[in-house]
C-alpha cells in the first residue's frame, strides 16, 4: 500500500531533520554542519547529488532498455556498460592530474558537458538505435562520470580548514547514498508511469533517461556558474 511507503519514509525524513537541527545547536556534534558555511562546499554538495542521481539508475535503466525495448540478449546488456568500466581506468587520474594542472574548473566544466551530452542524447534513444551508438553514448557519459567525482571531491574542500574535512567527507558521503537511491527510485517510476498512465513502455524509459538528462543538465549549469 501507499501508506506502507510514505509513512515510514516521512517518518525518516523528520527523524533525519530533527537530527540535523540537534547538530547544529549542541557544543559538540557528531557531525559539524558549519561546513555549509563555505559556499565551495554548497556548491560543489549540491553538484555532487545531481551527479549521484544521474548515474547511479543508469546502470539498472540502461541493461533494461537493451533488453525489453532495443531486443537484445542478457551479453549485450552487459557489455552497454563496459566503456564506462574501462573508462574509469583512465579517466579518474586523468582528472587528477588535470586539475593539478589547470585547476578544477576547466576540469569539471569539460566533463559536466560530457555528462550532460550524453545523458540528454540517450533519452532519445529507440529500439532502432544502434547498438554502436548507445555504446558511444553511454561511453561519452561514463567519461563524463568518472572526470567528476574526483575534481568535485577535491574543490568542494579548498575553503574547509583541515579538521573540518572528516565533517564534510562524512556528510557527503552519506547523503549521497540516499540521493543516489531516490534517483534510481525515480527512473523506475519514470518507466511505470509510461507503461501503465501512457500505455508505452518505450516512454517510460525515455522519461527515466530523460530524467537523468535533466539531473546532469544542472550540474552543468551549477559548474558554469559556481565553480570558479
């Protein structure tokens, strides 16, 4: 039933607020939420939790799409996500070493424009696309990942004194995990929304891709404006 998601679910979510509002009252938190005083650490939060709610349900959305709507076999479903896998090999020092060079901000810039290419593309995606092509795009996209995650890490601190980083690593981390399970929730109710309320299948995983789209759009526009 309906209730038996919701209730718990705004249970948690005013048990987490309650938390919060503790924390940041009391002389000794466990977690110090003054780390949101640094507009680095805002921004870069903020960045980091659309990066997480794109990514993360693709790797359940995209295998689906291959199989339910292009028609392919449980291999090819698999093998949609190797470039992101061989990817991150290359690209995550790559974007290390790039940011110690040229600064963060080219860096993320670059890679959020990747992310957002191919995120916005492969909601146009049909069961006549081929295969080449969603391997591109999905190559394109995973590049734009794993440029990400590093560099954002990285300036997200520069404002923190040093004890504060634990703080702001631990917050980070956490919230990411919940982000990162809303957004996959969101593109599979994407999917049954399509199939049940539009009578197509094909729409919903649009909508889910399409949803992705639009969580790497606005990194984007966060690392044009914020990220200097």
């Amino acid at each position: 039933s309906s209730e038996g998601v919701w209730v718990p679910a705004l249970s948690g979510a005013c048990c987490v607020a309650a938390f919060l509002v503790r924390q940041d009252r009391i002389s000794h938190p466990l977690i110090y939420l003054g780390v949101f005083r640094a507009r680095q650490y805002r921004a870069a939060f903020v960045a980091q939790n659309c990066l997480f709610a794109s990514f993360m349900g693709i790797t359940l959305i995209v295998p689906l799409f291959i199989e339910n709507i292009w028609g392919g076999t449980a291999l090819e479903a698999g093998l949609v996500l190797l470039p992101g896998t061989i990817a991150a090999l290359f690209i995550n020092p790559l974007a290390g070493y790039l940011t110690d060079r040229f600064h963060a901000r080219p860096v993320i810039v670059f890679f959020g424009a990747c992310l957002a290419f191919g995120s916005v593309a492969m909601a146009f995606m049909d069961a006549s696309t081929p295969f080449w092509l969603i391997l591109l795009l999905q190559g394109i996209r995973a590049c734009g990942v794993s440029g990400l995650v590093s560099p954002l890490t990285s300036w997200s601190m520069e404002e923190l004194a040093p004890n504060r980083m634990t703080d702001a690593s631990s917050f980070s981390t956490a919230i990411r995990q919940a982000i990162a399970s809303m957004g996959t929730a969101l593109m599979v109710f994407s999917i049954t929304l399509g199939a049940q309320a539009f009578g197509s299948l094909l729409f919903g995983f649009q909508l889910a891709l399409g949803l992705s789209g639009v969580f790497a759009l606005a990194l984007f526009v966060i690392a044009l404006v914020r990220v200097r």
